[in-house]
C-alpha cells in the first residue's frame, strides 16, 4: 500500500482548510437571510428579497477567492503560482474563445426550449423577431458588462480554478481531479439552490433534482474553464467565460423571447435535462482534449 507522503498531506489540508471556509460562511448566511425573509429569497417578488439576493450573490462569489487567500496565508504557502497573470501573447484566441464559446452554447440553448415547446407554441409566437436588433444590442452590452462586473465572476475562478483544481492534481490524476473539482463547485451552490437561485422551487424532488443539476453543470464548465486556465496559464479568461455564461443567458431569453412565450416558460420553472446539453456537450469536449493533453504530459516525462 502507497503511504501518502508530507507534501500530499500538507496538500490535502490545504484542500480542506479552502473548502470549509469557501462552503460553511456561505451556507451559514444563506440560512440567516432564508430565516430573515421567511421564504426563498430567490423566488421573493418583494424589493428588499430581491436586492438582498443580489447581494448574497456577490457575496458568495467572493468566498472562493476569500478561502484561496485565507488558506495561503494560513499554511504559509505565499503566491506562487496563483495564475495571476494575463499572459496576453499568444493566447489572444483564448480570451476570444472565453466569450465566443458560451455564446455559441448560451444559444444553442435557447433553440432547444423553443424546440420544447414548438408543439405549444409556433416560431413567430416565441421569438420577438422585432427584438433582434435590440437583443444584439443587449448581447454586446451585457459581454461589455462582463468587466465592469469583473470582480464576482473572478471571485470564483481564482478560488475553484487557480486553487482549487490544481491542489486536488497533486493528489489524483488531472482529469479526475478536474471533475472532482467540479462536483465540488456544484455541491457548494446548494444552500443558493435550496432558496430558488438557477431554476427555482417549483420541479419534481426540489431541491435535489436541482443541486444534481448544478453538479452536472459545473462538472461540465469545470472541464472547459479548467482547459482555459491550463492553456493560458491565467485566471482571467475563465473568469471572462464564467461572466459570459451568467450574464447572456438571461439577457437573450429577455429579449428574443416573446412575452407570452416567456411568461409560460417562467412561470412553470422546469429542468428539463436536454436544455444543457450544449454545454454538456462543450465540456465533454473539453474533458477530452484535457485527457489527451494529459496522456501526452505522462509519455513524455
């Protein structure tokens, strides 16, 4: 049997001091704030529900990187590679990559639920084609809004990716540790997934259908994000992916999608699994390209 050595051990403490400060103050506020308002805060339709939502998403977004910097300091481990750099030269098609790629699959996505309900509804009673321009419009607004709310979206990355991941490599092989680091990233959205954020309250088996979902997710981002920060050798572009992501999703359904189509599709609130395959299917082919690029990595040492 493999005794594990000093450095794995220091390593997994580290692991272990990062996850219980990225996951415990989150899950202790989100209880607080439930307990406040009496009601999931996401679903609240009250003002001060609403903006104290938001804030509690700003918030949360900061404990990955609150729990990276906290973790180094504690075990002395300084800031040595923490990714930090934007490494710019040569890597242009990365950053171009990290806002093209969700956009593609932000999409991809949005032609699948109108494809969902293509039996209810027809084309012209979903899409607002009179809301083209303008939802081009808000796309470039919104990936322009991208930096000027930079800092959140980077809160996690430099906790899950420019911490998190690469610690869990020195202990299992990268692409197992890419997938856990995934898994880890969607369990810790739960207490948010327990009071309505992402998709709700009202599905079949809330709100574990939902953190199963999330894991899913993340697994599948985990693996491109990851591939992002590896080849660049920086945080940034999966931060700029991760803003992406996040901020056109709701911002193309807003604004091509017709009132009446998007007021059922609210309001029923369904998962329905088919609707992230795009970027199952983008992590998939990013988990594939890690693999290779790891297999390669192992033959030539």
């Amino acid at each position: 049997m493999k005794l594990i050595s000093s450095d794995q051990k220091l390593t997994l403490k580290r692991i272990i001091i990062f996850i219980l400060i990225a996951f415990v103050p989150l899950i202790i506020i989100v209880a607080v704030v439930n307990a406040f308002f009496d009601e999931p805060i996401y679903v609240s339709e009250t003002p001060e529900a609403l903006a104290t939502s938001q804030l509690l998403g700003f918030i949360g977004m900061m404990t990955p990187t609150i729990a990276n910097i906290i973790t180094r300091i504690i075990t002395k481990e300084g800031f040595k590679n923490s990714y930090l750099k934007i490494n710019l030269k040569g890597n242009i098609k990365y950053y171009v990559l990290s806002v093209v790629v969700p956009l593609i699959y932000v999409i991809a996505t949005m032609c699948i639920s109108f494809m969902i309900y293509s039996k209810e509804f027809t084309l012209s009673e979903m899409v607002d084609f009179s809301n083209i321009p303008i939802t081009i419009g808000g796309t470039l607004l919104s990936l322009s809004a991208i930096f000027y709310f930079f800092i959140p979206f980077f809160g996690e990355e430099f906790g899950w990716r420019a911490y998190l991941t690469p610690k869990l490599t020195e202990l299992i092989p990268e692409p197992v540790a890419v997938f856990v680091s995934g898994i880890i990233w969607g369990l810790w959205h739960a207490p948010l997934t327990c009071v309505g954020h992402n998709f709700g309250v009202d599905y079949p088996f809330f709100p574990f259908l939902g953190i199963l979902m999330m894991c899913i997710m993340c697994a599948s981002m985990s693996s491109f994000l990851t591939l992002l920060t590896k080849r660049t050798g920086s945080v940034f572009p999966a931060a700029l992916a991760h803003g992406a992501n996040n901020q056109l999703t709701g911002v193309i359904i807003s604004f091509l999608a017709t009132e009446e189509f998007l007021e059922r599709f609210s309001s029923e609130q369904n998962i329905v699994v088919i609707e992230i395959l795009p970027i199952v299917i983008v992590g998939v082919i990013s988990y594939i390209i890690l693999i290779m690029d790891y297999m390669k990595k192992k033959k030539e040492a």
